[in-house]
C-alpha cells in the first residue's frame, strides 16, 4: 500500500491521505470503543483488495500521527458505502471531520461517480451528515440479546433465536 498516497495537505499540518491496513487497525480500535465493530471494514478492504489505486478509504494525520478517519468506497456500481467516521476526542471541533467528508466527496466527484451512499452512523450524527446533502431515507433498529424461545414459528414465520451484535 503506498502510504505516501496524499489527497490534501493543509498548513496547519493536517494531512488526509489514503488508508493502508495497519491504520485500518487503529480505526477499528477507536470505532470499537465506541459501539460494537462487526467485521465490515475488513469486508470493505477485501474486496478492494491490495489495490493501490483504489480510493474510498481514508485517514487524517496531524503532523503524522493519526487522528481521524472516513470511509466512502464502492460496494457496487452505484452503491457506496459511508462509515467509519471518527475524529479523536482532542481535536473534536477542529474541522478535522468536514475535511474528511469533503476530501472523500471531492474524489468521487473527480471519479464521476453518481449514486446512493449507504450510511452507517449514530443518530446523534444525523445533523452532521444533513450538511454535507446526506438525507435520511430509512432507519434499522438494533436489538441486542436472545429472543425469546418461546417464539412460535408457525406465528411469525422465523425460526431466529439470537440476534447478533452486527
């Protein structure tokens, strides 16, 4: 991975450049501290495999240490994927975020790309995402637990008994 791969340099020394599988690491490590992490970015980088030249994932460096991170890449021809957004406490406010998106919409718009980004995102986040034209078309509800083995198949038509943290 060429990790020297930068798409913008700004003077206070933030630097958005493409993500290699070791920040992807440290990603999953901030991401996981937060909710539960199922395996959809390592999903993401197989099937972008050790492609140089595929874009859609990123990080942030602030005079080379990582400090946030976004992901928008292709799932399908007209389908990408939006996630994996996050900024490191200390520098929360410092527009580190907004560059992010912005870099990452402004290289897909260079790609010609024209599509629906599917967004994976706490809904405290809504507002943010509302900014940069992303709008809301369908919410998932999570459920952590067992369900009920009580559960009459016949009735509901599904034999599920866990339901998983992804």
């Amino acid at each position: 991975m060429n990790k020297s791969e930068v798409y913008e340099r700004w003077d206070d020394g933030f630097v958005i450049r493409r993500m290699t599988r070791e920040d992807a690491q440290q990603v999953l490590k901030w991401i996981g501290a937060i909710r539960p992490v199922c395996n959809e970015l390592n999903v993401l980088l197989e099937i972008r495999g050790d492609s140089v030249d595929e874009d859609g994932f990123y990080v942030g460096e602030l005079n080379g240490e990582l400090v946030g991170s976004v992901v928008l890449a292709q799932i399908a021809d007209d389908l990408h994927y939006l996630g994996f957004l996050y900024v490191v406490e200390q520098h929360r406010g410092s527009g580190f975020a907004r560059q992010l998106i912005t870099t990452a919409n402004d290289v897909q718009r260079r790609r010609n790309w024209n599509g629906i980004a599917c967004l994976n995102k706490k809904q405290s986040a809504e507002k943010m995402y509302e900014k940069f034209d992303y709008k809301t078309f369908r919410k998932w509800t999570r459920y952590i637990g067992v369900v009920s083995a009580q559960i009459d198949q016949k009735l509901h038509g599904t034999d599920v008994r866990q339901v998983t943290n992804c």
